[in-house]
C-alpha cells in the first residue's frame, strides 16, 4: 500500500532564504516544489503594487480556494513529498485557512533588520504588514493550538551558520528523512520558480549551496525602517523562543 504524500508549507516573510530552502528540498529528488501559490490572489486581492505585478496577476489563480484546492490535491510528478513556499503577508483576512490542517506547517524566521534592510533595496514604501511578521506569528498561534505543541520554526542565521545541522532537525521535526542531498543544487532559473523571479532571485539564481554567513554586524537602519523593525521585533522573538538548535 502507497503511503500518502507528505504535503509540507513552509511560511516565511520575503527577503529570507526562502527560495534557497525550496532550491535545497528540490535538490532532495523525492520533492515536488511550489513557489507562492498565493501571490496573484494576494495582489489581486489587496490592490498593492509589487514588481511584475501584471505578469505576477496573469500567471496563477486570482481565487484562493481554488489555489487552497490546489495544494491538497494531486502531488506534482506523483512526488512522495511536496514543499509549498509561501509568504506569511499573503494570507489575507477573507482567504480560507482550513486547508493548513492537512499539511505540515513549518516557520522561516530571520531577523527583522536583516529582512528590512534587504527588502527596502526592492521597494520603497514598507509597511510592517510588508514584511510578514505580524501574520507570521498569527498563524504560527493559530497551528500550535490545532496541535497542541508548537510547529517547527528554523531561523535563516541557523541554516547559513550550520546548514546540515538544521535541516537535519527541521527534517526530523517534520518526519522526513535527511539527505546531504540537500545541501547543493545547480546554479540557473527554474521551471518552478515563479513568473516574478527576474524581479527578486538574481542572488539565488547564481548559488549552488547555502552561503556562509556575513560577518555579524549591526544594521544601521533609517529612521522609518527603524521604527518598523522595533514593531516586527516581538514577533520576531516569540517565533525565535521556539526554533530548532
């Protein structure tokens, strides 16, 4: 008997290492990937303005149930298991959330200096909803009360500093599987990746691993941008408490 596909949802906000984590599951061989499922239902939806935000509209779904019925269907490939990268920002009030239940949720985090200072380099005007921590927390909260324990959360600075370690752990919190697999993948675009990725994966588009961590530094921070990422922050902290080390 065929044992059922293992669906997994990986919810981060934008400038973390998220396309390099989908890169690293596709490189596994036993993974199907899906890149932002939601992000045409997401602009269509609230109106805002993003890079390639027409190309974006035209290239998925616009309804989110229809997205939702998408994710928990048939496995891409027949793959054993599918990794689902999405945004925390797109999950806007009114979309459907009852699909999570049937996947395993698991949390990117990375600190939210990093995230601005990377961000504001792609778009000018930031709100705190642009970067995705406050929804990250909620539905964090929202998936440790369906199970009872918190899910799995991996910081960005815990993957860049010791790759193998922490995806050995989110894997074993996930009931996969490891591979060192995992750990390299072929430079270039994908057939996975999203219509948007001229816009935003030039630097993964050019990595083949993880890349080693930058000197820790502090980030100095405009004024506006500061004063978002003392707002993101306590959200930020109450995902860290929990992350796997």
């Amino acid at each position: 008997m065929t044992a059922p596909p293992i669906r997994i949802a990986m919810w981060s906000g934008p400038r973390n290492i998220s396309t390099a984590m989908m890169r690293s599951f596709e490189a596994r061989g036993d993974s199907a990937v899906t890149d932002e499922p939601f992000y045409a239902a997401y602009l269509h939806r609230t109106g805002i303005h993003h890079p390639m935000r027409e190309e974006v509209i035209a290239s998925q779904s616009l309804d989110d149930r229809e997205v939702a019925g998408m994710l928990t269907g048939a496995v891409p490939g027949g793959k054993p298991i599918w990794y689902q990268k999405h945004m925390t920002l797109h999950m806007i009030e009114g979309f459907d959330r009852t699909w999570m239940a049937q996947l395993r949720n698991a949390y990117l985090i990375r600190d939210p200096a990093a995230v601005l200072a990377s961000y504001a380099e792609k778009r000018v005007d930031v709100t705190l909803l642009d970067i995705g921590f406050v929804q990250q927390r909620e539905l964090f909260e929202i998936e440790a009360d369906r199970l009872g324990f918190p899910p799995p959360v991996v910081d960005a600075a815990d993957i860049l500093k010791d790759p193998a370690r922490t995806l050995s752990l989110l894997c074993a919190a996930l009931g996969i599987a490891y591979t060192p697999a995992m750990l390299q993948w072929p430079a270039g675009r994908r057939a996975t990746d999203g219509v948007w990725a001229p816009a935003w994966y030039h630097a993964v588009e050019s990595s083949t691993r993880f890349s080693a961590p930058a000197p820790k530094q502090a980030v100095q921070l405009p004024a506006h941008l500061a004063r978002l990422e003392e707002q993101a922050r306590p959200h930020y902290e109450a995902l860290a408490r929990f992350r796997l080390v």
